[in-house]
C-alpha cells in the first residue's frame, strides 16, 4: 500500500509541476510580447522622428536652391535624391536592428520554456526512479 501513496504523490508532484510549467510558459510569453511591442513602438516613433526630420531637411534644401535660382536644377534633384536615401538607408538599419532584437527575444523565450520543460521532465523522471528504487520490490509486487 506504501508504494500505491507513493506513486499517487509522485503523480500530484507531476500534476503540480505540469501546472507550474504552463503558468511559468505563459508568463515567459507574456513577457516577451511586452517587450517587442515595445520595440516596435520605438522603432515607430523613430521613424516618425526621422520622417519629420527628413521633410525640415528636404524643405530646407528646397529653399535653398530656390534662392540660389537652381530648384529646378539636377544637382538640386541629386542633393534631395541624396537626403532621402540617407534617411532610407538609416530607417532599413533601425528596422534590422529591431529585427535582430526581436528575433533574439524569441529565441530566448524559447530556450526557457525549453528548460522549464526539461527540468519538469527530470523532476519526474527522479520522483519515479525514487518511487521504484526504493526497497527491494517492484510496484509489480503489490
């Protein structure tokens, strides 16, 4: 009968450690959602902040060439040409880096739901081998 009480506790502890698991994956999740939306709201607010950046610029240079009586000109064009793929470039730079940063904490996450699994999986696998090396009977001899 000691091994029956035995094998049910086992069992609760599994049971127990299954649901501890599941809230730990959860939260592990949770976490990093909150965290990407963060990213992504930085990186948005970055590019607004660069977009605006780049139209003072571009309306700058405008006047500029308007003054010097070449807005119409091509190495007006080339300059504001020029601007806007320098912004381009640094905004394809910002979304990479936010790409990286997200992809990092998905890979993160993952490996810790990974662990928490494992050691869910070695915790029982040491109940059971506890449960059944104790003694010299088998749970085949109750």
């Amino acid at each position: 009968m000691g091994a029956l009480s035995n094998l049910a506790t086992v069992g609760l502890n599994f049971a127990l450690a299954q649901q501890a698991a599941r809230q730990d994956s959860g939260d592990i999740s949770r976490e990093r959602d909150r965290q990407i939306r963060d990213i992504q709201a930085r990186n948005e607010e970055q590019r607004r902040r660069q977009q605006e950046a780049l139209r003072r610029r571009l309306a700058a240079q405008r006047a500029r060439a308007g003054a010097a009586g070449v807005a119409g000109g091509g190495s007006a064009q080339a300059v504001l040409r020029g601007l806007t793929e320098e912004a381009e470039a640094a905004q394809d730079a910002s979304d990479a880096t936010a790409a990286r940063q997200i992809a990092d904490l998905r890979r993160r996450a993952s490996q810790a739901r990974e662990r928490n699994l494992l050691e869910l999986v070695g915790g029982a696998s040491r109940g059971a081998v506890g449960l059944l090396g104790s003694g010299s009977r088998s749970l085949l001899d109750f």
